[in-house]
C-alpha cells in the first residue's frame, strides 16, 4: 500500500512538474499582456504578500464564503432529506429545483442587489443560492436510492419512520451527501468571486477584477489561484 502511495504521490508532482515546464516554456514566447508564466505569477504572489494586499482581503472572502457555504449545507441536507422521503414534497417543489437550477447567477445579480443592497447579506446570499441546490439534489438523490431490503429491513424490526430516515436513508445517503458537498463547495467559491467582483467589488473577487481591468495577468493569476487555495483549504 505504501508504495502505491508513494507512487501515485510521485505521478502527481511529475504531472504537475511538467505542466509548469510547459506553461512556462508557452509564456515565455507568448505576448505577456495576454499570457503569464509561473515565474512571474510566484513573484506577483510575493510582491502581493509583501505590500499586504492579499492578507488584507483573505480575511473576508474566508468569511463570505464560511457563512454562505455553512448555511448552504445545513439547509442543502435538511432540505434534500426532507425531499428525499417524501415523495409528494418532492412533486411540489421539484419545478422551482429546477428553475433554480437552471437560472444562472449573474442574471439574478440585480434582483440580489434589489432586494439586499451591496453589502455583506448580499455576498452572502449569493454564496448560498449557488451551493445550497447542489448540496440538496445530491442529499435527496442518495436518500431515494435507499434500497428497498433495507427499507423492509426497517419494517421487520419496527423502526418508526424517523428511525427509518435518521438511521437508515440518511446512512445510504452519506456518499451522495460528500458529493453534494464537494460539488457545492465548488459552486460556493464562484459565488463568493461574483459576488465579490459584481456586487460589493471587495475583498479577493473585487482583487481579481482589478487587476484583469488593468490587464496585469500576472497578479490576476495570482488572486485566482489564492481562490482555488482557499477551496482546497
């Protein structure tokens, strides 16, 4: 096991090694408005780093996309278990799923702003709208795919209905949740960047926008890969 470990660690640094070869072999003879390499990106981060720049807007894009995703979750899976074990709330609300769905962010940035100014509720209501219907489809999703011996299972050994959704449907459904959570949390940070960069124009979204207005690729780089960072954290 140790060495298909080591092995596949080794693949992975090997992949990314020459990803960045390459990358900055293409920089190098690319037009440097247009394109970057990893050399200048590293140095945009130090430079960032030293002026106090992206220290100073980390704090509040942790913050937007937390408290988004946090609520994102609880309400995803209450939600989605709710749907999940019953089928005609299912039937109810399964047209706005998927209007909700369907309907891209952006296009309900004015409504959000409308409704929640350009403030701090407004980035964070963007975070949860993105994430939260991931997070209840896939919750819903793996609550459904219970399999019916373990559904007569739970009738043989009188488990009341609660008992069947908390220790049963919900167990079933622990792999489909972590999914939901790991797509959601990817939905998440698109909506802390929109919002950031569309409504309140602060913190790291509102970073990356300024310096791809200003056409500095290389810092533009930088802010969007402290983005996927964060997500990774």
């Amino acid at each position: 096991f140790g060495f298909r470990l080591s092995r596949r660690r080794t693949l992975q640094a090997a992949s990314v090694a020459v990803f960045l070869v390459i990358w900055q072999i293409v920089g190098t003879r690319s037009d440097p408005i247009s394109f970057s390499t990893p050399l200048k990106v590293i140095g945009a981060f130090a430079d960032l780093i030293s002026t106090g720049e992206l220290q100073a807007v980390i704090p509040q894009a942790f913050a937007d996309l937390f408290v988004g995703y946090l609520l994102a979750v609880v309400v995803g899976i209450g939600l989605g278990a709710l749907i999940g074990w019953n089928s005609t709330l299912e039937t109810v609300l399964n047209p706005y799923i998927n209007f909700a769905l369907a309907t891209p962010l952006v296009a309900a940035i004015p409504i959000i702003v409308i409704f929640f100014g350009i403030g701090w509720e407004a980035r964070i209501l963007s975070v949860f709208v993105l994430a939260m219907w991931k997070i209840l489809v896939n919750t819903a999703t793996g609550m459904k795919t219970t399999p019916r011996v373990l559904r007569e299972m739970a009738l043989v050994y009188h488990l009341t209905e609660f008992q069947l959704v908390r220790e049963v449907m919900l167990l079933n459904a622990v792999p489909a949740i972590f999914a939901g959570l790991r797509i959601g949390l990817a939905s998440a940070l698109i909506g802390m960047i929109i919002a950031e960069s569309e409504i309140s124009v602060t913190a790291l979204g509102g970073l990356i926008l300024y310096y791809g207005t200003q056409f500095e690729t290389a810092y533009l780089l930088a802010g969007i890969f402290t983005s996927s960072f964060i997500g990774v954290i």
